[in-house]
C-alpha cells in the first residue's frame, strides 16, 4: 500500500497535465511537481507516458537511468516492469479460450497432469479461473521462481506440497499469489506449442509493433535501465543485475512445459515506457490495438471485459481484481481505474487506466528512498514517533492530496 502511495503520488501530479489543452506554462508547472516528488523521495530516475484516446499525448524520462554512469534515462530505454507482466500471461491464456484450447472452469488438474488440490477441500476443483483471479487459495510458501514449479503442488514429487495451500477453500477468498501466474504461464506454453516467451513476443507485442520480451539475449542490452535497491542504513542505491540475467545455462538446457519460470511469467516482461502505453492502450479498447493507424485485435471485447471485471472483491488492499487487472477506486479518490502495479529489484511500475474516459498513465521508476515506507509504517504502529519523521509522512500526504484535487479539475 505505501509502494503504491509513493507511485500514485507521482502518477496523479503527471495527469495534472492538461493533455487535451496542453499550455507550455501548465506542463511546466506539472514538470515541477514531479521533480520535487523525486527530489522528496529520492527517484533515481522515473518515465512517464499520458494517452487520450488511441494517442500518447505526453511523455517523458525525468532522472537518471544509471547512477555510476550519471547517465540520463531516455523514452526508449528498457524496463523490467514486475508484476504488470501478469496481465500478458493472462492475454496470452485468454487467446487460449477462445481457440478453444481451454476452458476457464477446466480443471488444472488436466492440464498439469496430476490432482491439484486443497488438502482441505478434496472434492473442490481449482480452476483456470481461480489461479488468474488469485483465488486458488494456493500460496508462495513453497517458491515459485524455480524451474518446475510445475511440481510444487505435486504430492508425488513435493512432500510439503500442502504448505502451499491456505486453509480456505478455493474460490472463496483472495490471495495474491505469483505462483499461479507462474503455472499458468506453463501451463499456456503446453497448451500453445511454443516456448511461453516466443508465444507472448509473437502474438502480442508484435501484433501490436512493441519491441520487448522476457529472453536477455534477445534485447538490446544498452537500453536496460539499471535497477536501485535504496539501503536505508546507508543511505545509498545498490544495484540489482541479476533484474536483467541471462540465464543462459537454464536457456540452453530448456525443458519444454518444466523451466518456463525462467521468464518469469508472473514478473519478467521487459518494455519501454512507449511500448507498455501502446500495450494499455489495447487493454482500454478491450482487446484491440493500432500498429501504426491499423486496428489489430488481440483477444475479442468479450475476453476483455473478463480479464477487467470484478472476480475477487475486496482484496487484501480494498480493491478488485479480475485477470491481472485490477478495479480500484483508491489511487484518486472518487476515481475508477483500472490497471496493476509492478515491484521488484527497486522498480516500480504502474499502469493504469479510466474507462469511461479513455485515457490512462505510464509510470516507471528505477529506485527511490523507500525510507519513507519504513517512517510510515512506523506512525501506523507507533505514536510516539518523532516530529521530523511525522511530518516527512505529512508532507507525502499532502502532495497527493493537492495533486489529486489539481487532478479533478480536469476530469
């Protein structure tokens, strides 16, 4: 939740912008608040990206893409964007469906090849639907980056398979989980015939004329944008590398239907900031996309609306979620969106869209002074924290609230 604060606080001072009006004298007041919110929370580096419409009507890279190199992050620079990845792996099983190839209420006992079951709830299926919505009751406890995870809920192979199931029965409550989406992003790669990765790349970025991917070696190298754990003993930005490694060995020794979680399909998609507003943009027209003024559908208006409806309600962070799309009204109060967040190896994204209104933002940061997560959750659990601290969490709380009003007046 504190993540997403610092994120929308950004987000909402960027849509200040008035894109259909846009004045020179507005865009560089907007330009201001956005530098003092990554001035306030240290943002090493941070991309921004407005559509209207079927149209980015404003963009820009703020900060730096590499601390060592003091060098400048630039639109076309490359992205791991976490957890956003999701919603590709769920395009990409929702294109399933309507080939008919699977069936939303299947079983994925089917499709794995052994039971998968609650322990608990023996006689309770768990669904295609449940692992996409987070309502499997399965849980991360037992890992699910490593190659075959496939087999984590396997009794014959994983004798603490149980420690992955929560005491619910599946399909009645909500636990986000990346363990589903990596199963699904096998179980997509056995159903489709073509390794997850290549299956994604080639019949939805480039459908849509995105370049980006999950396979290092495939990507431009030069454009990755480093990465900043922020080490609040220290007061200093740690890189992460392994965000962009190569993987070569577990590459090359590829088991088809076993090692899909080197990609990550719950969090490995790696984009530009453009290249993800034109992937929203589908989203926001429900399936369908422009490469280059040409209409493209990707997956029908009726899957769509699946993938963006009301499944699991509330959350554990008050919001809805259908196929790795959320529905929330908390980022600007008052305000449908729909859209994820992304967050790992210090980035954070975000994306997400209103409707009704057709428009949306693109928000990447590569490291901020998550210090601030730590002062607030301290106020939370302590009133006796120090003035300074209370009033840097203020100070947070206040520049999101005068942005989100500054924001209103242009819906």
């Amino acid at each position: 939740m504190i993540m997403r604060k610092l994120i929308l606080s950004m987000a909402v001072a960027t849509m200040t912008i008035s894109a259909w009006s846009c004045t020179q004298s507005k865009e560089a007041k907007t330009e201001k608040d956005i530098e003092k919110v990554m001035q306030d929370n240290k943002v090493v580096g941070l991309a921004v990206a407005v559509v209207k419409d079927t149209n980015i009507v404003y963009s820009k890279a703020f900060g730096l893409k590499d601390i060592e190199k003091n060098e400048p992050l630039e639109l076309d620079d490359i992205f791991r964007i976490a957890s956003i990845s999701k919603s590709f792996t769920a395009t990409g099983i929702m294109q399933m469906v309507e080939q008919g190839k699977i069936k939303l209420e299947e079983d994925v006992s089917e499709l794995v090849g052994y039971p998968i079951r609650n322990p608990k709830y023996p006689d309770t299926p768990i669904t295609v639907r449940m692992l996409l919505s987070h309502t499997s009751s399965i849980n991360d406890s037992e890992g699910y980056y490593q190659p075959g995870v496939i087999n984590i809920l396997n009794p014959a192979v994983n004798e603490t398979y149980a420690n992955a199931y929560n005491d619910y029965e599946p399909g009645t409550s909500y636990e986000y989980c990346n363990l589903n989406f990596n199963m699904m992003g096998t179980i997509l790669e056995k159903v489709s015939g073509e390794r997850f990765d290549k299956y994604i790349v080639n019949h939805i970025l480039k459908p849509i004329g995105v370049e980006g991917g999950y396979e290092v070696a495939t990507l431009d190298s030069t454009k990755f944008v480093t990465l900043y754990e922020y080490d609040a003993v220290n007061d200093k930005f740690i890189p992460s590398p392994e965000a962009y490694a190569p993987r070569r060995d577990q590459i090359a020794n590829y088991e088809f239907g076993f090692s899909t979680p080197v990609f990550s399909p719950t969090g490995g998609m790696k984009l530009t900031p453009i290249g993800l507003a034109k992937v929203m943009m589908m989203h926001m027209h429900k399936g369908l996309a422009y490469n280059n003024g040409q209409p493209v559908r990707v997956i029908e208006e009726s899957s769509a609306e699946i993938m963006q409806s009301r499944i699991a309600y509330p959350t554990d962070e008050g919001d809805a979620y259908g196929f790795a799309i959320r529905t929330t009204e908390q980022l600007i109060d008052g305000v449908l969106m729909k859209g994820h967040t992304g967050g790992a190896y210090g980035v954070l994204t975000a994306m997400f869209w209103q409707p009704d209104e057709n428009w949306g933002l693109i928000i990447m940061t590569n490291g901020c002074n998550m210090g601030i997560q730590s002062i607030m959750e301290v106020l939370n659990e302590n009133p006796e924290a120090d003035r300074e601290s209370k009033n840097i969490a203020g100070d947070l709380v206040k520049a999101e609230e005068h942005f989100a009003d500054e924001l209103k007046a242009f819906l």
